[in-house]
C-alpha cells in the first residue's frame, strides 16, 4: 500500500536525535503538503512528533486542549439554559456554530490510519473494540465532540426539522458508536422518516452496547414499536412487558400495552416464555440483556479484581449487577476491599 510505503520511509529517516527528528518530520510535512495522503501523512507525522517534544512543550499543549474543553463545556451549558428558557434559535445558532467550527478543524478527522472517537465512558470503548473490530488505531478525545452533535441533532429533532436532525445525530453516532442513548435519538430519526427496517435493525444491534437497564428497557419499547406498526401485537406485547422488567418507572410500556388491548379488543394475550422465546429466535433480538455486554463486564471486572485496581473493577461489578441482579455478583461487590485514594 503507498501510504504505508510512505510512512514506513519516513520512520525509516528517524536519526534518534530529538532536535533533528523535529526538523526532519516538519520537513516531511512540507514535503508531502499537496499528497493524496496529505492529511493521513500529516497525522502520522505529528503522532511521531509529539513524544519528541520537551516537557514544556507538552504541557503548553495539554494545556490548550484543556482550555479547549472546558470552553466547550461552558458553552454547553449556556446552551442547556438558552432551551430551558426556550431560547430555541439562539441555542442552536450557538450549536450550528460550534459544528461548523468542528467541521472546519480537520485536526480531529478519522483518516485510513486512525479513527477519532469521543466515548463518555470506559465500558463504551470495550465494547466497540469487540463488538465493532475496528481496524485502525484508535484515538479517544476528552473534547465532548459526540455531545455537542447529540445535544444539535435532539434540539432540530424537536424543531421538527427531521432531515437535517438525521445528518447531525449520524455524526454523532460516529463520534461515539457505543452510547446508546444517542443511538436511540438517531434511530427515531428513522421512524419520523418512515423507515421502520432501518428503525427495527439498529435497534437490534443497540443491545450490544445497552449496559444500563434504562437503556434495556429502551431496546424493547423500540421493537414494541416496530411490531405495533406490523401489526404484531402478541410480540409487540411481549417486548413491552420485557421492558417494563428493566424499567418500571417509564410509563411509555403501560401506555402502549393498554392501546394494544384497546385496538385489538382484548383478544391479544400475553406470550408465553415459549412463545417469546420463538420471537426473539424468529426475529434476532437476545432475551434479556445482551450476553455479549454482560460477559464482557465481567471479564473487565475479573481482570481489574486481579490487578487490585478495585475503583475500576466495581465499576465493572456494577454493570454487571446492573444488567442481572446476581447475588453472588453482589456478594463479590460487597467483599471488595476499600476503594483506592
């Protein structure tokens, strides 16, 4: 492949000597400046770059995308308060800038050898290192990018600009591939668009990366959802009742099953175990939390238990009690010793 062909001369012309190497790889910059490859080679460069640097350096840089990310939260926040006082235009002038800013920055940018996320949390990236096998190096930003699209798309979605809101919550979704509840956003962005396959199968696939029960929950309203519209009631029925085992503090399940009742007139019953178990075999949805998001918390908790590094490892216990309400998972998390300083 060229590019690695080019990369690997470059790294190949590294001398060792920190001051030499700094001019050497700016020079490769310059160079490769108007490249096919330019922005992938640029990156690379500025990646063997930067453990170059002197310590002043770094903490200069450090520095600015700290400033950077907490400019970014302020911002957030005065947005958050511009939709509270419904402040509508105003808020999304302020987030339609802030995108165009990002959209401008290319520094950021997936390219062919890395790809740029912004996971919330650590379970998140597990999860889509496994589930999603990425290929290129990854790179985790602390800058809220994925929360600055989500927060975007929600509020079009809600000026009922459905279109544009599907773009922005896509983006989002890139940014962050594993949260589940900007996944969700984007997934409604189907169903006001009236396209219940693309609804009905990334919500399927959401079960992979749903590790908290709310977002279980939310799994199965969806596909109630989506078989309400097929006219599936028992099935439907079925998914509203298994959300409402995860969730029983949302109120959209009761509402859907007595509109079921309503409509059908009462002739639909509740599935059997039997019967459920046939609709999740028939159409691909797990029963349940995922096994997948649940073997490999625990797997994470194991490994973080061994290396004593408890803080981390109840996280993981957490998730896993979460999802299945174990005993002995409790009993495990109660025998933790005292958390780290």
């Amino acid at each position: 492949m060229e590019l690695e062909n080019i990369l690997g001369n470059i790294t190949a012309g590294l001398t060792g000597d920190a001051s030499q190497d700094i001019a050497y790889l700016k020079q490769q910059i310059e160079i490769y400046h108007d490249h096919e490859y330019a922005q992938e080679i640029t990156r690379a460069c500025g990646r063997m770059l930067y453990p170059l640097l002197s310590k002043e350096d770094k903490a200069e840089f450090q520095s600015i995308m700290e400033r950077e990310q907490m400019g970014m939260e302020a911002t957030l926040e005065e947005i958050r308060f511009a939709i509270f006082r419904k402040e509508y235009k105003k808020a999304e002038q302020m987030l339609s800038t802030m995108v165009e800013g990002f959209e401008r920055n290319g520094m950021f940018r997936s390219d062919q050898m890395t790809e740029y996320h912004s996971f919330y949390e650590p379970f998140e990236e597990v999860l889509y290192r496994f589930v999603d096998r990425p290929k290129r190096k990854l790179h985790n930003l602390e800058l809220p990018y994925a929360q600055v699209y989500h927060e975007y798309g929600v509020l079009l979605s809600d000026l009922g600009r459905t279109e544009k809101a599907h773009m922005v919550l896509q983006k989002a979704v890139q940014w962050n591939p594993a949260n589940a509840q900007i996944t969700f956003d984007y997934i409604e962005t189907y169903k006001k668009m009236g396209d219940l396959e693309a609804y009905f199968n990334l919500t399927r696939k959401t079960f992979h990366y749903a590790f908290r029960r709310e977002d279980v929950a939310h799994c199965y309203r969806n596909l109630g959802s989506y078989f309400v519209q097929k006219k599936e009631y028992q099935a439907a029925m079925g998914c509203y009742l298994m959300s409402m085992d995860f969730d029983k503090e949302d109120q959209t399940a009761p509402s859907e099953l007595y509109y079921i009742q309503a409509v059908t007139k009462g002739t639909v019953t509740k599935p059997t175990q039997q019967e459920l178990e046939n609709y999740a075999k028939e159409y691909g949805f797990p029963m349940g939390a995922d096994q997948i998001v649940v073997g490999m918390a625990w797997q994470m908790a194991n490994k973080y238990l061994d290396a004593e590094k408890y803080d981390t490892a109840i996280y993981y216990l957490k998730i896993v009690y979460d999802l299945t309400e174990d005993a002995e998972v409790k009993k495990k998390l109660e025998t933790i010793p005292a958390q780290e300083d």
